[in-house]
C-alpha cells in the first residue's frame, strides 16, 4: 500500500450522504475501541457505516476521508459540523496527528468484514509504538489493501484546501454571526441607556455562537472586523473587540467556559460610554480639559453599569474588571488612576487592551479622524510592549494580525488588487487572497487564489494599498458573497 | 406497531430520565444506588439511540414532545422533566446518533450540577455549552430570538447607508477614468505621498498647528487626510469624538511613544519567524493563564469595589457607588460567600472611619450602609443564605457578625428565629452573650416568644450575660408553662457568674417536675459557698419542704451538708435525734437522709456527732452511724460512696 499525502486541492461542500458517513466512521471507531468485534453494538455500528461507505463507493470508486486542521473531506469536499463536532472524533483526530495519519481511504472493493477488521486494528493501535509506515506496512500484512492511510498534511496547507464553494459557506455564516452579536451589542446599549434590564441570556448565546464560529473558522470573523466604516462603529467596535480576543483567547487554549467569559466581557468593554452626556459624546468642537476627564471616566462607569445593572455572577465580575481595566496600562499609567492600591490587571483586561487598541486605532474613529493602517498600528504597539501592554500577549496578537492582515486590500506583481482572506502559517508574506480587480477595474467576480502555492509564484504582494486613498471601500469586497 | 412500540420506548427513558436525574442529585456520589441507577440507565440510552437514531424533543412547560406525540407529560411541579429544561429557556433537546454512555454519564453530572448548585447564577444552557458533549445537542428561545436577525438583517439596506462620500464601484465602469484608481497601479515611489507612511504624513493638533517642526518632542503621530483642517464630528457617533491629538494619544495610552519614526522597525520586513513564540515566551503565556485560573469573582468584585469607592470626586456619584456596594454585598450573601461580603463591609467601616473628619456627608452614606446591612431585610438574606449553605463556617458568621454594631443585635437576635443548623445558631448566641451586655432589652426579648428553642436561645445569652438585668429577665421564666424551658432555665444557671441566679435556682427548687427541681439543687449545690448554702437552708426551712418528695428532700438534705460543712451537722442531728415512738414513716426517713448527708459532711464536727452517734443506746441509730462514719471514711480517704 502506498502513502499518499493529504495535500491535493479540495472541491467543495459535502452533502447529507458525506455527513453521514463522517458520522458513522466515528460512531463506529469509538465503537471498536470500547468493546470487541464479536459485540451486538459494533456489530449493529459496522452494519451502519458499511451502508453509508457503499453508495458513495458506488458513485466515486473510493471514499477519501481527510482530516485538515480540524476540518475533514470526504472526497475532498468539507463536511461541515455544526459547533459541538463529531462523537469522540476529539481524542482519535489526537491520536491521527500523533501517528501522522491525514486520513483514510477506502477502495470500492472493501468487504464488511474487512471494513470490521480495519476498524479493530485501529482501535487497537498503540499511539507510542507506531508511526504511519509501521501502520501502513501491518495493514498490508493483515490483508487489508482496500484501506489505505494518508499522511497528514503540513501545518499552514489547510488554506488552499478550502475551496472557494467551502469558503464561501462559512463567510456567510459568519457574517451572519458576526452581525447578530452586532445587533446583540446595539440591544444592550439601548438597554443601558434606558436603564432597562439587559439580556444576558442572549448575550452569552452570541458569545457562544462568535466562539463555535472562531473555532471552525477564525478568518472569516477576522475579516468583518477589519471593516472599520460602519455607520454603526459603536456597536461594530464592541463585536470586533470580542472577535479578536476571542481569537486571541482560542490561541491561548483557554477553555469554553473561560472564553465565554473572555467574549462576554468584551462585549460590555465600553459600556460606560453609553452613560457620559450626550452633549459630551455629540461635541463638535475639540475636547476641551473638563470634557476629556469626563470621557476618561468610561472605565469607572462601565464597571458600574456592570455591577449594577446586571445579577451578579462569574461573567459580570469578569465584564466588570474588564472594562474597569482595559484602559489601564502594564505600568498602571493610563486611566482610570489606581487611588488604592496598584493590582495587577486581569489577563482579560491586557487581552482587551491590546485588541481595543488595534481596533480603534486602525478604525480611527474612536480618537483619531484618520485611521492607520494595522501594521502601523502594530507598530506602534510593539514600541508599547513591556510597559503599555503585556508583550507576549501582543505578540501572539501579531501573530494573528500578520504582515498582511486579513481585510487588506494588496497590490500583487500581477498588477492585481486583491483582498487578504486568511494569513499562512507559515509564511506571512503569502496569505490567502481573493482578487478583486486589476489595472482594468473591479472584476464582477472575483478569483480566489493561495499565493503560497506553487503554481501561484508569479504572484506575490507589491505592497499594501489604502482604500481610501483610491475610492474604494473595503466593505465591497468584504461583503460580497 | 414498530412505530407504536418506539413511542412507548421513548415514553419510558424520559420517565427513566427523570428517575435518574432525582437520584443522582439527591445521593452521594459513592452511594451504590446512583451508580447502578446511572450506569443502567444510560446503558439503556445508548442501545434506543441505536435502535431509532436522532431523536428530537420539544420542550414546553411541563410536556415534550417527539414527532407530534407527547412522550413526556409532568404530574407535579416539583416532578418536571420538562421544568429543568423549559426553565432555562431550552426549546429543543436532540439526542443525536452516536450518543455514548460517556457522554451521558457527562450529561447527567452537568444537570447534577446544576440542580444541586447553590450557585443562582450558573445556567444550565452555559453548563451544557461548556461541556463538550457533542452528541445532546438543544436549542434556546435566544437562539430563537438570534436567528430573526437573518431575516431582519438586510445587506444591501446596511451598505445604503454608508456615507456617499466613498465613491463605490459597480462593476467595470465605475471605474474607468477614475484617477485615483489608476493610481493604484503606478510604481512605488514614483508617485506622490501615496500610502499612509507614517514618516512622511503630516501630523495635526486640533487647533490645526502641524507638529512637524515638534517632530522631536511629538508623542504621537496622528495622520491626517489634510494637515490643519480641524477634526469634524459625524453625529450620533458615540465614539468619533474630536480632540487634541496629544490627549488623542494619552486615550490610547500611547502618549510615550517615542518618536523617530525612521527607527520604527518595517514589519513587513519582519522574517515570519518573528512571529513565533519562543519556548520562553510560551512559559511566560503559560504564567499568566495559570494566574488567570486563579481568578476569583467575588475576590476580585471586593478589590473591585475597594478601588470604585476611591474612585468618585463628586458626593452624588460617590453615593451610587456606594448604592452599587451595597447591592453586591447583598448578592454575595446570598451567595453564601461572607468571607468576601466581609471584605466590602469592613472596608466601608473603615472608610467611613477615616474620612469623617474631613467629609462628614461621605462618611455618613457610608454609615448608613453599614447600619442598612444589619437590618431585618438584609439579615433574612443572610439567614436563607446561612440555611442553604450549612457549610458556612462559625469563623466566617463571626467574622461577618463582628462588622455589626449595637444597632442590628435586635435583627441578629431574630436570626435564632430563623436558623436551623445549631452550629450557625450557636455561634450567634455566643456573639450575642458576648455583645449584648448592654443591650439587654433586645437579646432578652426572645423569653417572650412562643417557640421554645427561641427562648432557649436568650436563656443561653442572658445566663451568660448574668447581670442584673439579664436575671429580671431569666426570673420571669420561673413559671415558663414548657418543662423544656425551664429545665434549660436551671441547666444554664449552673455556671453563670452572677449570685443572683440563687434566687431563680430557689424557686426551681419547688418546681413541680422532679428533673427541674433536681438540677435546680444540683445546679445550687455546683456552686458552693456561703449563698448556696444559705439558699438550700432557705428551701429546707421553706414550709414546703416537707411535702417535698423524698428524694427531693434526700438531695436537699445532702446538699445542705456538702455545703455547710459544720454549720449544717447541727440540723442534721437534730433530725437524727428526733424521738419517733410511734415509727413515723417520715421521722425514720429524715434520719436516714441525715446520715446519708453526714455522710458525705468533711467537717470534724461530723464526725464527731457521728461518733458519738455510734456509741448510742438506740439501736437504730447506732447501727446506722456505724454505718454512715464508714462510709464517710471511705469517702474521705479513698474509695467512692454512693
Ligand atoms: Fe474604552
Ligand atoms: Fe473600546
């Protein structure tokens, strides 16, 4: 038998048959590994899983199930699982990238009870004593040619994998995601300003559906917030705010009930806000001395709305420090002033600090007229590490912001626009991208290409380009389906 | 008939469900029965999600509901299968394919927790999205509410309302002529100023001054479209505010940014390793989540609060805050967690102690708080709290009690109303035994109450007290109608302090229950001395004494020559010597009792009488003293008499 690698392009989304069959592989690996092969249940599970594995051997030879960064094809079309995943897929996916595997094929020769015996061979495999070859070479020994295992693919392949048709799924997904914690937001603040109750029910639900979206697909998210002209900013800024910590938090490893706290407390970061005087907020003229003191107390009566307006639990303690802190820097300057005593700001606090910054200050909308480009920003920010803001959490940021951050707009050597859709691992300087035009215009529908594959070497970034400087707005492109 | 039988089986595990459910909360976790119960149960689970598949259940009030039958209906409020789910806003619970007894036995611990947390604040919806169970899977009235917003969210109208100042392309032909389009595509470098450089863009103040010339001294560059044109507002933005560039960057905290922007490392230059963590870094990534582990809500709400009550320059913003303390203090009692509400009382205290002399009005909103927490409402919080949580320790109650001055004693005294674990009672009797000295009036009004266990409670405190006072009040308990009160009353006079509690003892002493006049003797005669001694000569000498039952007289005449030593032998003889021609019953037992008392009399004069008794030409009597001087030996020297 020989090993293949998982690394070839990927066509589109699956269907119900896919899902099915992705579904019973699971069912019935978990099976083989809880009980033997003469058991009722596994015997009931391989009957199911052979019934599904059939007609799509009848349709395409061979069904080829791959596992990429978490996201799996059958026969390169992505599976899609909503939120939760799959039964005990978890801790054999584990165990696939311990032993290199990618994935599995099976050929349309394959009878029951080779499909049984492969699945007992499996479950029986010794994570430390194996690698790919060893398992590939026994596999063959046991008879078992119609099964073949895949390598797994590279970090940073996962990209190109995505097909446009899969991309475009989960764009719109989150879209829809990203735009309900808006409205989410928007209820809040009338809420807060009406001094009504707010609803924290349906808040931690959009924190829980941002977070099911970011693990499945941190990009898509990413981009949405790089929009920074919407009319509605105020509500734009606290999702986008929770989006990067939330990406930030999943980077982390931190766990569910943290990250919901995490996003949750994002969310309400500026609440205080919402309380300063209208006439404050509606100046048109330059802040004078009085009227930026007033503005510097956000954090004190963000922490007060908090504690006040909401029951008390783990999440509105979380919120309540959060907004208190996430002006105040690393070396407590900053605002508020501590009167009491200098304690340390909370790990949610420094991940909200940082990502406020950026976003505000790359919309340019919060204190600024004119917004900077992200990598400034960066910049800027990198000169801020060690005193201003925790240094290794800017720097796992950075990581995620890139040299081309997602939702920029890029000149290729091409003489191609295009707009950054998702970083590379592992090089920076070769993001996945969608072209939306060239010398002769905007294309109506645009190209999605990897620039760090191989066939892609012609094109590679010129440089980055200021929508604004050149009437267009990045919203276009970032919206379009 | 197939389709018959699976309802039927649906109808069974929900009921079975439920079961469970009732005996995992309510069992210990090493109990067998849960354990065989739960085991069983999901065994059966398991093998119906393989038999049928995906199984999807609405939820109502009190029914589910699967494909148009109901298949779970509730017969009792506090029975509800439904309720747990419906409760918490679950509309649908799907039971997917692939469901193992794992990720059951998972489920039920999350509803385990649920149900038996004292925690208000934990919901089952975030409990169930948390764990990662993967194969139950529900759907909310938020998610309800959520997924109107895909309808109601319109694109096209979101992107109408976008400014018309950014020009936006449809297609190729917006695009032709468009100058600044082309540009684009010239050469860099050989354009003008053309991306936002940061080196090369003008940076404005709001008065419009460029900082060029200040480059050096410049904190912050602040690009602008067109240098010197003042900042304008876009109304109704909550967050377009316009100001000085430098306060600009103070808000970004950015104001010590230095400033030669030429040694701004590029990042596009930055090698992509850059970008990774080192080991290093990731262990100090690690340091910081491990302290985030540590995050205490309450702990950190109290330090919170702490610095909020700084924070306020203006006496009315001051008082919210202080409204807010007051509203936490109260959610951290019912949430059981005195410690930390200790936390924000005392610093309250505290502050209001220090910034009396200069802001007597702050002070005062503070002091008021204070007194507010000990009052009848806010205690009741913290007497549901202290039943709830049993686990509260006696340290933590007194430590928060210690907070309360003489105003709450009446509302800490009611507390014993309320009460039921006696470890948290008794720690409040003896807060109050110590804290009541001069308020009397309040601990001592529960004699009058109804309960008995009440009136226990203030006999506790005020034996302890053991002033004057207290034993105006205790005496009034004399004649209480529950034996149980009154022998309390007896018991607890033992040890107080006060001589006055002889005269209450006395009285007992005719009670008419035996046990209460026994410990009232016992109780006089524990406390040695001349009064006590007086005490009993008066009850002997009391007219009633006679028809007191014998053993009555028996314990009063021992305890008479226990504590009068020599002074009570004469009275004893005289009852020994006592001539009884007739055998009169009672004469014969008062001499029995005498000798039984001298018995137990150390003074010599006792053994004199006794001696002398010893040689009597009454039989009766000597025999009898002979008798009793040996058992005083052996009492004296060595051996027990009983
Ligand atoms: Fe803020
Ligand atoms: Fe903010």
């Amino acid at each position: 038998m020989s090993v293949t690698t998982a690394q070839d392009a990927l066509r589109s989304i699956a269907g119900k048959e896919e899902e099915r069959f992705l579904s019973a592989f699971f069912v019935l690996y978990k099976t083989a590994r809880l009980v033997d092969k003469d058991n009722k249940t596994f015997l009931n599970q391989s009957e199911k899983f052979y019934n599904t594995l059939m007609p799509i051997c009848d349709k395409f030879g061979s069904v080829n199930l791959k596992n990429i960064s978490g996201r799996f094809f059958v026969n390169e079309s992505i599976v899609r699982f909503d939120g939760s995943g799959l039964s005990g897929a978890d801790s054999i996916i584990t165990e696939w990238n311990e032993l290199g595997i990618g994935g599995v094929s099976f050929n349309e020769e394959i009878s029951k009870d080779e499909a049984e015996r492969f699945f007992i061979f499996m479950a029986k495999i010794k994570p430390n004593a194996e690698n790919l070859e060893s398992l590939s070479l026994k596999l063959k020994a046991n008879n078992l040619a119609a099964v073949q295992l895949f390598s797994k693919a590279a970090d940073g392949e996962d990209a190109e994998l995505l097909t446009e048709e899969a991309r475009r799924q989960l764009r719109t997904q989150a879209r829809s995601t990203f735009f309900k914690a808006m409205e989410v937001v928007q209820e809040i603040v009338v809420s807060t300003k009406s001094d009504s109750e707010i609803n924290i029910s349906k808040t931690k639900r959009v924190v829980h559906s941002l977070l099911d979206q970011i693990s499945q697909d941190e990009s898509s998210l990413i981009e949405l917030a790089s929009i920074k002209n919407f009319d509605d900013y105020t509500f734009a800024h606290s999702t986008n705010v929770a989006v990067y910590s939330l990406t930030i938090g999943v980077r982390l490893g931190l766990d569910r009930a943290r990250l919901s706290q995490l996003g949750f407390s994002a969310l309400f970061h500026d609440i205080g806000k919402v309380k300063l005087p209208t006439d404050l907020i509606n100046k048109p003229d330059a802040y004078d001395e009085n009227d930026w003191i007033q503005m510097q107390r956000h954090p004190l009566l963000g922490a007060k709305t908090i504690l006040r307006n909401m029951k008390f639990d783990v999440h509105t303690a979380r919120a309540a420090r959060g907004a208190f802190e996430h002006h105040i820097n690393n070396d407590f300057t900053g605002y508020p002033m501590l009167r009491l005593e200098k304690v340390e700001t909370t790990l949610f606090s420094k991940i909200i600090s940082i990502v406020d910054s950026f976003d505000a200050l790359t919309s340019g909308r919060v204190y600024l007229k004119k917004s900077i480009e992200p990598e400034d920003v960066i910049k800027k920010m990198q000169y801020q590490m060690k005193i201003k803001f925790d240094e290794f959490l800017l720097k796992l940021f950075n990581d995620i912001i890139g040299v081309y951050p997602v939702g920029s707009l890029v000149l290729l050597t091409t003489d191609e626009i295009a707009l950054v859709l998702s970083n590379n691992k592992t090089d920076k300087s070769k993001p996945f991208v969608k072209i939306v035009g060239d010398k002769n215009g905007i294309h109506q529908s645009p190209i999605w290409f990897d620039l760090a594959s191989e066939e892609n070497n012609d094109r590679k970034i010129v440089r980055k380009i200021d929508p604004e400087n050149h009437g267009l707005d990045i919203k276009d492109f970032i919206l379009e389906v | 008939m197939a389709e018959n039988n699976k309802i039927q089986d649906i109808t069974f595990i929900l009921k079975d469900l439920l079961k469970v459910i009732k005996v995992v909360t309510l069992y210990p976790e090493d109990n067998p029965l849960p354990t065989s119960l739960r085991r069983s149960f999901s065994e059966k689970l398991e093998s119906l999600v393989e038999e049928y598949g995906e199984m999807s259940f609405s939820i109502a009030e009190d029914t589910m509901t699967y494909e148009k039958e109901i298949v779970y209906e509730s017969k009792s409020k506090e029975d509800n299968l439904a309720g747990i789910f419906y409760d918490t806003g679950i509309t649908q619970l799907i039971i997917c394919d692939g469901l193992f007894v794992d990720e059951i036995y998972q489920f039920l611990d999350v509803i385990k927790q649920y149900i038996n947390s004292n925690d208000k604040s934990l919901d089952l919806v975030s409990l169930l999205w948390e764990s990662t169970i993967s194969q139950i899977k529900f759907k909310t009235l938020e998610d309800i509410a959520l997924s109107q917003y895909d309808d109601g969210f319109n694109l096209q109208d979101f992107m109408a309302k976008q400014n018309t100042d950014i020009e936006h392309f449809e297609g190729q032909q917006a695009v032709d002529g468009s100058a600044d389009y082309e540009k684009i595509f010239i050469p860099h470098g050989t354009e003008n100023v053309e991306e936002t450089n940061l080196t090369d863009t003008n940076v404005a103040t709001a008065e419009g001054t460029s900082l060029n010339q200040n480059r050096n001294n410049s904190i912050f560059y602040a690009v602008v479209p067109e240098s010197g044109k003042s900042m304008r507002m876009a109304e109704n933005e909550i967050d377009e505010v316009a100001f000085k560039t430098a306060e600009a960057a103070a808000a970004m905290g950015l104001d010590d940014l230095p400033q030669a922007a030429n040694s701004v490392p590029d990042t596009t230059m930055i090698l992509n390793e850059s970008f990774a963590l080192s080991e290093e870094e990731e262990i100090k990534i690690q340091d910081l989540l491990r302290a985030d582990t540590e995050f205490d809500p309450y702990l950190s709400t109290a330090l919170l609060l702490k610095e909020m009550l700084h924070q306020e320059d203006e006496m009315g913003m001051f008082y919210e805050t202080v409204t807010i303390c007051e509203k936490i203090l109260q959610e951290f009692i019912s949430h059981g967690k005195l410690a930390e509400a200790s936390i924000i009382l005392s610093y309250i205290i505290a502050l209001e102690k220090k910034i009396r002399p200069k802001q007597p009005l702050w002070a005062e909103r503070l002091k008021d708080a204070a007194i507010t927490a000990g009052s009848s409402e806010r205690l009741l919080v913290l007497s549901d709290a202290l039943n709830i949580y049993k686990e509260i320790s006696s340290l933590e109650l007194k430590k928060y009690l210690s907070l309360f001055s003489w105003e709450a004693l009446n509302n800490i005294t009611d507390l014993l109303n309320t009460l039921e674990n006696e470890t948290h009672k008794e720690c409040i009797v003896s807060y109050l035994a110590e804290n009541g000295k001069n308020n009397i009036d309040f601990v001592g009004k529960g004699i009058f109450h109804k309960r008995s266990d009440v009136v226990c409670n203030a006999i506790t405190i005020l034996s302890k007290i053991g002033d004057k006072k207290s034993l105006i009040y205790l005496s009034k308990l004399v004649e209480h109608r529950d034996e149980t009160v009154r022998l309390a009353l007896v018991k607890a006079l033992k040890d107080s302090p006060s001589e006055g509690v002889l005269t209450i003892l006395k009285r007992a002493a005719f009670d008419s229950n035996q046990d209460i006049r026994n410990q009232a003797i016992e109780s006089i005669v524990s406390r040695e001395g001349k009064p006590a001694f007086e005490t009993i000569t008066e009850v002997i000498n009391d007219n009633s004494f006679i028809v007191n039952d014998q053993s009555d007289q028996l314990a009063l005449l021992k305890a008479y020559s226990k504590l009068g030593g020599e002074y009570a032998v004469e009275y004893l003889t005289r009852l020994i010597t006592k001539v009884n021609l007739f055998k009169n019953a009672q004469i014969q037992f008062f001499r029995f009792a005498a000798f039984e008392a001298m018995i137990i009399n150390k003074s010599d004069r006792c053994e004199q009488e006794l001696l002398k008794f010893s040689r009597s030409i009454r039989p009766d009597i000597k025999k009898q003293a002979q008798n009793a001087l040996q058992k005083r030996r052996e009492y004296m020297y060595g051996g027990e008499t009983s």
